[in-house]
C-alpha cells in the first residue's frame, strides 16, 4: 500500500524557501546587526574596553618586590604612585603605571642592545583549541613582563582583533591587515600598526578579507614559478621585530597560504592541544602536513629552524574520562615538546570569552576566587616558561 501524507499536514508544513545570494546577503547582514548590538553591551571597544587595575599586593607580586619597597619609592617620587584607595592604606595602579614598575623594579632579564625580538606563531590545525584566547593571554601575560610586545592577526575570522575591542568586519578595512603586503602595494607593516586598550600592545588587525590571500598568493606563483610563496611575511616581520621585545602572530585554523607565511617567519612555536581524541588526531595530521612542506622547502635551499616548538594542553576538562587516556597519547607523542603545565577546562574561561577579554582582563573575578586564581596561574607560568625560552634565544642565540 502507498503511503500518502494528508492534506492538512501538508498546509501546516510550508516548503521550505530557496537560500541564494540575495538572501545569504540578508542573513549576513542581520549577524552584523546582531554583533553590533553584542559589541555595544558587551565588547566595550576601543576606547571604552578598559585594560585591569592592579592593588599594592599585586603590583608587589609583578615587580618581586615588598610593599615596604614600593612605598620606599613612591615617597622618593621616582615611580607612579597610583591612587590610594580608602581610607587605608591600600593604591590602585593602571596597567601603564603598573608595567612602569615592572619595568623599573622587575629583575627579569631585558633585551640586550642590538637583538631583535623573537616571533612566536600559536597555531593549530582544528578550531575550538584555545588558539586565539592563547594567543592574546600570551600576549597580555609578556607585557606584565615589561615587554612591548605586537600581535597580528593572521586570522579571517579575526577573533584576536575582537578580543582588543575591534568589529573586524565593519571597523577594519583589507588595507589596514597583512593584505597591502601580500598584494605587493606595501614594502613593510609598519603602515598596519595600530595601538590598543591594552598599554604595550599594538595590534596588526585581522578582517575577513585576509580569505582573498588564498587566491592572490597562488596566482602569484602561477605568474612566477619560483615566487617564494612561503616567505611574504617573513621579511616584514624580521624588519618590525627590531622594535618589539615580542611579535604574536595568531593563525587561522588550517595550514592556509598565511599560516605557512606564519610559521615560516616565526622563531617559536606554541600549540595548544586539547587532550580529545579529534585534537589529538588533527595535530599528527598538521605535522604529517608541515613536515612534509618544510622538506620540500629545502630543495629549494630554504631550511627552517625554530627556537623551540612546544605542545601546551589546554581545557583540559578532568572530568572527562577519555581526558587523561588522551593526556598520555599527548606526552608520549610530543615528550619534552610538551610544556609542563595544564590550562583547565573552566567556566571562567568560558565566561571571559563571552565578554570577548581574557583572564587577563578581570580586575576582579566575581565568582570563586579559587577557581580564577587556577585558570591565571596556569596562564602566568605558560607566560613565564615561553619569556625564558625568549630570554635564553637572546643571550645564547644569534
């Protein structure tokens, strides 16, 4: 017997319409719309997204120094003396006085005169790694180092842009990323540089234009067969990091033509890896990838060297099961490529990123102080063990 469906179901379940251009137009529309209105409430751009304060204990913590020290210091007038809170004795500092201080006060070891800073890419072959939020807490987390530090966003999605308080898609245009450069219009990227809320950190922005240097970068080696497609962004690079302690390059979730640029013009390497066994599947397939890329980059005389190259685990969530069977697949593939901390699976985390900021971006965490301190020590010592790996290129490196 045929199966028919009755006419009254028919009326109560209309066709669906056809989706074209036009209406995909629509649609994109309506998101922009509805992340501006996000932006508004949420995002605070620049000026009005604000970089933390930081208490007498804290700004004590940074420098490695007691508060009998700063108080020392501020009486003499040599440093910003913040603002006293209260009616105690307790002071706020802004994040440029803070890094002030550090800069002053701190022991850690600065920039010999005459070396370049080092480039660090943080990349990953999946989405949903953390990639981004690692590279902008890198990022912050070098600058509480007293480091000046630049990021690019190498991205189409341009979410480390968003993260400092930009709408990628409505407030950067193609000719304020990589893209002059790519296209040949411009020599270098200083013309891209552009300040942020965050006191020490300059931004090169993303857009969704950077897609087009998919297209524009093979149509290059179509005209000119032994155009170094590889090595666009490098020359550039190396030229901007005599003026940055740090450049931070961000990348898109694939081995595009700009992630390749990226990790051809790089000194280090940062991976975060989430212990899941899709993530763990992706990374042997980006380095089956890359390796095979950069061996056929050495027949053409060209034979990359990196400072360090190291796998960091992140959301990692204990309450997973299949976790710590995954954590073991991690370290016994990467060994001593694995760094030796953990940055945990948590709701702050995840509350940071709808507010687009940051652990690095609370003043005050509202929920369990415990909870918080974890998720930011974590990211302090990722910060302090990749400054070192920095540190230790300058003094013993070329």
């Amino acid at each position: 017997m045929a199966l028919t469906t009755p006419e009254s179901d028919l009326k109560l379940k209309p066709i669906e319409a056809k989706v074209g251009p036009a209406q995909l137009i629509e649609l994109a529309s309506i998101a922009d719309d509805m992340l501006a209105l996000v932006r508004d409430s949420m995002l605070k751009p620049h000026p009005r997204k604000n970089p933390p304060e930081y208490t007498t204990t804290q700004l004590a913590t940074l420098c490695g120094i007691d508060r009998a020290r700063i108080n020392y210091l501020i009486g003499k007038g040599d440093l910003p003396p913040g603002v006293a809170q209260g009616a105690g004795r307790g002071r706020v500092f802004t994040l440029a006085e803070t890094r002030q201080w550090v800069q002053a006060e701190s022991k850690i070891k600065k920039r010999p005169e005459g070396k370049r800073g080092r480039i660090v890419v943080v990349s990953n072959f999946k989405g949903g790694s953390t990639k981004t939020t690692t590279a902008m807490s890198l990022a912050q987390g070098l600058t509480l180092r007293g480091r000046k530090v630049l990021i690019v966003d190498l991205d189409p999605q341009a979410s480390l842009s968003s993260l400092c308080g930009l709408l990628p898609s409505a407030e950067v245009d193609s000719d304020a990323t990589v893209m002059p450069l790519i296209f040949g219009d411009q020599k270098d990227l200083r013309y891209a540089i552009q300040p942020t809320y965050w006191d020490g950190l300059d931004l090169i922005p993303g857009a969704p234009t950077l897609f087009s240097a998919e297209f524009v970068i093979p149509h290059k080696v179509a005209e000119k067969p032994g155009f170094e497609f590889w090595n666009i962004l490098a020359p550039a690079l190396q030229d901007l990091a005599a003026d940055y302690d740090i450049i931070v390059l961000d990348t898109p979730p694939s081995l595009s033509y700009l992630t390749i640029n990226a990790l051809m013009g790089a000194d280090g390497m940062l991976m975060p890896l989430p212990p899941k066994s899709l993530d763990f599947a992706s990374a042997a397939q980006y380095w089956s990838l890359f390796s095979d890329l950069a061996s056929s980059f050495e027949k053409r005389n060209f034979v990359k060297e990196f400072d360090f190259v190291n796998i960091l685990l992140s959301a990692v969530n204990a309450q997973e099961a299949s976790a710590s069977v995954v954590r073991e697949w991690i370290v016994s593939t990467y060994t001593a490529k694995v760094l030796p901390v953990e940055i945990p699976f948590s709701s702050v985390i995840g509350t940071t990123a709808t507010g687009f900021g940051t652990v690095y971006d609370v003043s005050k965490w509202e929920g369990g102080a415990k909870t918080y301190s974890r998720i930011r020590d974590a990211y302090d010592q990722v910060v302090e063990i990749i400054d070192n790996k920095i540190v230790k290129a300058w003094y013993e490196g070329a």
